[in-house]
C-alpha cells in the first residue's frame, strides 16, 4: 500500500474537506482512503498501486485549492 501526502493551502472548513474527498474519490475510485484536514493544511491518500499525484493535484487545483507540496 502506498501512502501519499499533498500540503494543500486554502481549506478553511468541514466543507472544503468534503469537496476534495467527495471529488478525489469520484475522480479516482482506486483511492482506498481520501482524507482532507484542514488544520494540517494536507490532504492524505491511500491506494495500493502507483498514483498520478500531477493528476490528483491538477483536480485538487481546480476546486480552487493551492497545492504546495506532495510526498
């Protein structure tokens, strides 16, 4: 299983955080688990084979969120 984090600026409540899982998941039905937190400022993804994190960034940015760095 791989682990993935991407530092996301620009969620400010619960409901920026259920946007991006709610899309992210829909977007990339491999993902074993999507969890956006907002006070960490990161989104953490969870999938068994290799991700396109260019991908998951680009639909992360169009929602109008910053990614600022992915591990």
């Amino acid at each position: 299983m791989k682990v993935y984090t991407l530092k996301v600026e620009g969620m400010t409540c619960p409901h920026c955080e259920m946007i991006i899982e709610k899309e992210l998941k829909t977007l990339f039905p491999e993902l074993i688990l999507v969890k956006a937190d907002r006070n960490k400022k990161e989104v953490t993804l969870k999938v068994l084979q290799e991700l396109d994190l260019n991908k998951v960034s680009k639909a992360i940015e169009k929602l109008g969120y910053k990614i600022t760095e992915t591990e």
